[in-house]
C-alpha cells in the first residue's frame, strides 16, 4: 500500500500564503507611494506659498516727475505790514526770496522771521523813478546825488538788514537808467559781497550789464505776476513764467505781497512742483 504524499498540499499552501503575501505588500506599498506624493504636493504648496512679509512692505514712493524748468520767485515790498497776508506767505512750500524794502516799522522783524523760517531775504532798495518817487525818502537812490551820498545809502540799507544776502531795485526806472549811479551802487555791491537782481522797471536798465561790468553776481526779472490784481491774471502770467522757465531751463518772476498773489501762490506752487517745476532761491540763480 502506498503513503499518501502530504507534500502536495503543504506546497500549494506555501505559494497561496505567498501569493497573499505579495498581494498584501503590494497593497502597502501603493498606500505608502500614494503617501509619498501627498507629502511631496504639500511640500512643493508650503515652498511656493508667498512670503507675507512683502505684502507688510510699505509702498515705494512715486518717481519724482522729470524736470521741466527752474523758478526763482521774488516777493516784493514786505515791511510795510505785519498781518496774515504777509506771514501767509511764511507758509508756502517753497524756497521763495523775499525782498524787503529797509527802514519800515516791519522790516528787521520780517526779515529775521523769514530767514528762521527757511527762506531767503534781499533789501528791496529804493531808487529814483521817472516819475514822482516817493516814501523811503532817508534811503531812496537819486541820481543827483554825489558818490559820497549813493555809497553811505547803500551801505545803511544793508546795515539796516544784515540777514539780506543781495538786492533788487524798488522802483528805479530813472537810477538804472543811469550808469554813474550804477557803477557806484555796483562798487559797494561787490565790497560787500552781495548779489543784485534787476527788476528791468524800464526797457532802458542798465543795471544787470554794469553789474557784470564789475563782477557783482547778478541776473534780470523776467516776468512780473501781479501788475493786474486780479487771480485769473496772476495765474496766467505764472504759466507764462514757467514757459520761460522751460524753454530756457531757469526764470524769474516778482510778485508783491498782495492777497491775491499768495491766493494763488498757495494753490499753484503745488501743482507746479508735481509737474516738475522747482522753485529756487535767486541767489543760486546768479552768475
């Protein structure tokens, strides 16, 4: 009688626990794959998630606009008054010179109140007109005077304000006319190592080629804003300022201290400057 082969049966158990075997880590393998390539996207979202940081940055400023043209502004004939007219102008954002005529109730103290505030003072001189000439009758240069007279006025003018760092003219469309005058206001000018710029009252001024004559720093007034008291006007020769100033890249302009004209001083300069106009002492507008 033969044994019965108990191997048989035993095999086919072997390769059916392997089969599940496999089939088994194969499955936990799949599941471990599949774990892999979530952590892998989760990994990849946390590395290419934006940094926060940069949206807590604060804006860069704004480019600043091109520039169009340099402004030097003159304000004339503070000394007069003390009021919210002329310290109104104390306020407006932009380095304006102010000329201050001497020997007034208000001119010494303007004039350091101006110069602590920031801006640049220059002696308004007084000087003989065509017509009548009046008031500032202890400093006013007329053209009959003897060197001796036009040298201690002078002088007393700018002794009288030292924190002044130049001169215009105040009237004068009879002294710029002449040379004699011109050549001896020139001569104390350049002692004192101050600037002139000539308000052109007449189309005859010699003022501005006598001061180069004796190398005084100087240059001419190219339009006046406020002949017309009137803020439509004022604005518009304003635009024809800075139309000079584009074209021939500075200019300068006098106004005077009226309401009108700080009216629209207050408004424009503004503008003008974030249209790339820049306003600019005169005294760094000489040559």
């Amino acid at each position: 009688m033969t044994k019965p082969d108990y191997r048989s049966p035993l095999i086919y158990l072997l390769t059916l626990f392997v089969v599940v075997l496999l089939i088994v880590l194969k499955r936990q393998q799949d599941h471990l794959d599949k774990l892999k390539d979530e952590l892998a996207v989760d990994a990849k979202e946390i590395i290419e998630e934006p940094d926060l940081t940069e949206e807590r940055k604060p804006p860069e400023p704004p480019h600043p606009p091109p520039m169009r043209g340099v402004i030097g502004l003159i304000i004339d004939d503070f000394g007069y008054r003390n009021d919210d007219v002329s310290n109104g102008f104390l306020d407006l954002p932009a380095r304006l010179t102010f000329a201050v005529i001497p020997g007034h109730e208000y001119s010494q103290s303007f004039s350091n109140k101006a110069v602590s505030t920031g801006y640049e003072v220059i002696v308004h001189m007084p000087m003989e007109n065509t017509g009548r000439t009046i008031g500032e009758e202890e400093f006013v240069l007329m053209t009959y005077f003897q060197e001796e007279e036009l040298v201690r006025r002078v002088k007393e003018a700018l002794d009288h304000i030292p924190v002044a760092n130049g001169m215009n003219n105040h009237q004068g469309s009879r002294a710029t006319e002449s040379y004699r005058v011109m050549k001896t206001f020139a001569g104390v000018l350049k002692d004192r190592n101050k600037f002139f710029i000539d308000s052109r009252t007449t189309i005859n001024t010699l003022a501005e080629e006598t001061m180069r004559e004796f190398d005084v720093p100087t240059n001419r007034r190219n339009i006046f804003l406020d002949n017309v008291l009137d803020e439509e006007k004022i604005y518009s020769q304003l635009i024809q300022l800075t139309d000079v100033a584009e074209r021939n890249g500075i200019a300068i302009g006098i106004g005077h201290v009226k309401a009108e004209t700080l009216a629209v001083l207050k408004k424009q300069i503004p503008e003008l400057q974030k249209r790339g106009f820049k306003f600019e002492f005169v005294s760094k507008l000489v040559n």
